[in-house]
C-alpha cells in the first residue's frame, strides 16, 4: 500500500470515529433528573382528651326518702313501683284481681257465694279454675314478699332520715347555743367598755373645765407679777438710801 492509500485510510478512519462520536452523543438519552423527595412533616395529632368520669354527687342526708312515689294519688299501692325489683310470672288471674273480687261483696255474704262469685270471675280468664287458684296463690305469695321487701327497705330509709335529722338538730342546737353564749359574753363586753368609756368622757370633761380654771389662774398670776414689777425695789428706794446714809436722822435731830 502507497503513503497516498495510507493517509487516506487514516483520515476516513478518523471521520468514521467522529461521526460514530456524533451520533452517540445524539443517540444517548439525556439524563433524567430525579428530584429529591420533599420531606413533608407528618401531622402532630393532639392527645384525645381523657374522659373524666362525672362526680358522684352525694346525696343531702338531710333529704327525705321518696315514700310518694309507691303511693298512687287515690291512696292506694304503686304496683309498678312496689314491685319493680319482683319477677312475677305471667298468670291469667291475678292475687290483685281476686282482691277486687272479695271487696266488692257485700259484707254477711256466704262463703258459698264467695266461692261462687270466685269461680265466676276466674271462668272469664281461663278454664282450668284449679290450676288458676294454685297461681293465684303463688302471685299473691311473690307479691307479699316484694311488698314486705320495699316496706323494710322504706323504714329503713325512715329510720336513717329521722337519725340523720336528729343529729342536725343536736348539731344545731349546740351551735345555737354557742351562739348564745357568745351573744351574752359580747354584751358583758360592750357594757364594760361602754362604762370605761363613760368614765374616760366624764374625767376628760373634767380635765377641760379645770384648765379653764388654771388658765384663768395663770393669767391673775401674770398680772400680780407684773404690778410688782412696776414698783422699785426696796434698794433702789430714796427714804432706804437716806437710812443707809443716816440722813434720816440728821432730819430728825433739826
């Protein structure tokens, strides 16, 4: 091969490389850029508010029991409330039914006719009048022990409010008569001081009347005095002068 077909070579082989670089460069995707994730800061949930239990309020032990609510407004028992806390089973005739039943007799009746009028009213509800008499029985027998039940449980009720309102009242008493005594201990109190005070008010009247006195005294003090002092002393006099000089004598003598 000639320098000419060399120098050829080398600068096609040159070209080649450039275009190849071109075309690489042109072919290679551009880098995608990734952004950075943005820390958002999680949300602070506020603690839940713990809920407080309400206060048991306490009842007044002054207060009195509801005796009212098992009574009806006509004087007779609140079934509903006598025998709240009482399973009673169903019956068809009812202990308060045959009640109705046996009042509403005249009095003298029969024990026949109560019987008969006993059946009658049972024959409404059911059939079986034997099996219907063993019910009866046993509601009147639940209904019993409910009433005696709510009954204790009343006086008991009683029995507290009456303690508790007799316990106030000592309460009160005593406090009233502290009360009393400390009424008579301020009187005592204020007398003695009004007296002191009298005193005090008649010696202090007497202190401004007797310096009315003694500033009246004063002042005829001041005035004798000063009439004094007009006058000479005896020193100073003539007739002392001629004495202590024997003249008075000489006068005499002529």
């Amino acid at each position: 091969m000639g320098i000419g077909a060399k120098l050829r070579q080398a600068i096609t082989s040159s070209f080649i490389e450039v275009r190849m670089d071109d075309a690489e460069a042109q072919a290679a995707p551009a880098p995608v850029l990734v952004p950075e994730p943005v820390l958002v800061p999680e949300p602070v949930l506020a603690p839940k508010p713990e809920s407080v239990p309400e206060p048991v309020r306490e009842m007044d032990p002054l207060t009195p029991p509801d005796l009212n609510a098992a009574l009806r407004t006509d004087g007779s028992l609140n079934d509903d409330v006598v025998y709240r806390e009482a399973i009673l089973a169903q019956v068809p005739f009812t202990a308060e039914q045959a009640i109705d039943v046996l009042v509403e007799l005249p009095s003298g009746v029969t024990s026949r006719r109560r019987f008969q009028a006993m059946q009658e009213a049972i024959s409404v509800a059911t059939d079986d009048l034997s099996h219907a008499g063993h019910l009866v029985v046993s509601d009147a027998a639940q209904k019993m022990v409910s009433l005696n039940l709510h009954l204790n449980r009343s006086r008991e009720e009683l029995k507290s409010f009456r303690r508790n309102v007799a316990e106030e009242m000592d309460r009160l008493h005593e406090q009233l008569n502290r009360l009393r005594i400390l009424v008579d201990e301020t009187n005592a109190n204020y007398n003695a001081l009004d007296e002191a005070g009298r005193e005090r008010v008649d010696n202090l009247t007497g202190i401004i009347a007797f310096f009315d006195e003694f500033q009246a005294y004063l002042r005829s003090e001041e005035s004798v005095n000063e009439g004094s002092a007009a006058e000479l002393p005896a020193y100073l006099r003539d007739d002392t002068a001629r004495k202590l000089l024997g003249m008075h004598q000489e006068k005499d003598a002529a």
